[in-house]
C-alpha cells in the first residue's frame, strides 16, 4: 500500500466538484492519499446544496458540469468565505470575468502543481 506524501493540505476537507468519472476518481484518490477527506459532487445543483451546508476548508471546481458553469457554486463558497480553485481544460483565461485571476489549474495538471495552488489559495484564508 502507498504511503501519503508530506502535503500541505493534508488533514482539510475538500469539496471537489467534478463531473467526468473517471477524473473524479483519480483525484478523489489523490486527494485521499494526500491525507484529504472529500467531499464530492457532479452536478451544479447538488455542489451548490453542498457548498450551502458543509463545512469545508476549501473546493475544487470544475468549470463546466455537464454544460453548466459552474459559478454558481463560486458564488456561494465566496459568500462563505471558503477558498476554492477552478479547474478547467480551457485556458484560464476563459473563466467569467468575475473570477478572472482566481486561483486555476488548466487540465491537465501535475499533482505537484495541484498541492501548490490549492495549498496557496488556501493559506490566504
């Protein structure tokens, strides 16, 4: 069995929102092994329900589920005050203006760099 790497966001709970299985399971697993307990969803309407109600230390967003953006769920962790990072196979760039330098992975990213910015844009809560 793998040992966890030392990861600076080890011990959080995260909201990962993320709606093409098989990327959703790799990354659940990664988030686990990095010492994580996850809390996930595939769709805007039950990431939005989550991001109402759980209690989280920060959130992985896939831009768009499913042909739904994701914003709305953005919206809610702001009004929390719960960090988040988008993930997107977009360019960065093409994030809704409202969130243009936020913090963002473009897929497909190195799990160094994923602990990175999530591990920053999580510290500066």
């Amino acid at each position: 069995m793998a040992t966890a790497p030392q990861s600076a966001i080890n011990g959080m709970r995260i909201l990962m929102v993320e709606d093409e299985m098989m990327l959703a399971m790799s990354l659940e697993d990664l988030l686990k092994l990095l010492g994580c307990e996850v809390v996930k969803a595939a769709r805007v309407a039950k990431a939005v329900k989550l991001a109402e109600t759980e209690s989280v230390d920060g959130a992985l967003l896939d831009v768009n589920l499913a042909g739904e953006r994701v914003y709305p769920v953005a919206a809610e962790l702001d009004r929390r005050g719960i960090p988040f990072v988008f993930m997107t196979g977009y360019d960065v760039d093409r994030l809704d203006s409202g969130y243009h330098g936020r913090p963002a992975l473009q897929k497909p990213f190195q799990m160094d760099d994923m602990v990175r910015v999530m591990a920053d844009a999580f510290a500066r809560q």
